[in-house]
C-alpha cells in the first residue's frame, strides 16, 4: 500500500526549514504532496502561488517523490481528494506546538484525517518565511536560509 501525505503551508518564499522537513517526509513516506496556498491570515504575500510553486518545484527536484501544487480551499479537502493518508506539519519550536495541535484536531474532527508532526533538527529551526521578507525588504542577506533558487528570485524581487 502506497502512503502519501500532504504538506500544506504558505512557503511564501520557501526556506531551507521547509525543504528539511520536505526531505525527512519523503525518506518516510512513499508520496509527499507539498501545497502552496494563499493564507489570508498572512496578507497578500510577497510571492504569487504560482511563483510559490515554481520555487518549490526547483528546491525539491531531486526528491523523486515530491511533486507539488497550489491550493485555495481547506486543507482536509484537498487531503481527502489527494488521497493523503495524513497532513505532516513541521514544528520549529515548542510555540509551533500548541497552534498546530489545535489545528490537527480541528481537520481530524472534520474529515477523519490525521496530522503527523515533524519537528526541525537543523539549524534552519529559527527561520521563518515572514524573517526572509523582512531581511530581503531591506537588502539583507538570506542566501543561506532558502535554497540557491529561492534567493535569486528574492534579490530579483528587492531589488
């Protein structure tokens, strides 16, 4: 039986956090689904969706079991029509922990479908999307906390 999971988040610019957690998914489970979705909770974004997966695409291309979508509805819907049998979330720190719990417990009530949480063991567990705007916006330098991809756009973007 084939596992697949889904990875839903903002990735608004995906960072190398992100791609850890995209990695350990893909080295436990037989299909990753990493879906950009617009979060309103976040503003209007500094990346388009379609931008968002272009970034991801290229980051994640040499996982051969990864492949990667937009999204603009409930994450357990596009779950459940994914055939996901779980939605991994990473957590960075113990704060990720109680939000995400929340939410976890919200989509299994409603669809059934359970969230498995993979928590940061790198040095990337402190970056956050929302930081890299922030240093970029200003012209600082975020090579080394989004993949090589990722920062040619973000200096394209800021420029």
């Amino acid at each position: 039986m084939t596992t697949r999971v889904l990875y839903p988040g903002s990735f608004d610019p995906v960072h190398n956090g992100h791609i850890e957690i995209i990695s350990t998914a893909s080295e436990l489970f037989d299909e990753v689904v990493v879906a950009a979705m617009r979060n309103p909770q976040k503003g209007g974004g500094a990346f388009d969706l379609g931008e968002r997966q272009a970034m991801i695409e290229e980051a994640v291309e040499h996982l051969g079991n990864v492949e990667v979508t937009m999204f603009s509805s409930l994450v357990v819907d596009l779950a459940i029509e994914l055939g996901a049998s779980f939605i991994i979330k990473g957590l960075r720190a113990v704060s990720d922990f109680e939000n995400e719990l929340q939410m976890a417990q919200m989509n299994n009530a409603v669809s059934g479908v359970h969230t498995i949480f993979i928590p940061s063991m790198s040095k990337s567990s402190f970056v956050a999307s929302k930081f890299i705007r922030e240093i970029a916006k200003f012209g600082g330098d975020v090579s080394k906390m989004v993949p090589d991809g990722v920062n040619r756009r973000i200096k394209e973007r800021y420029a």
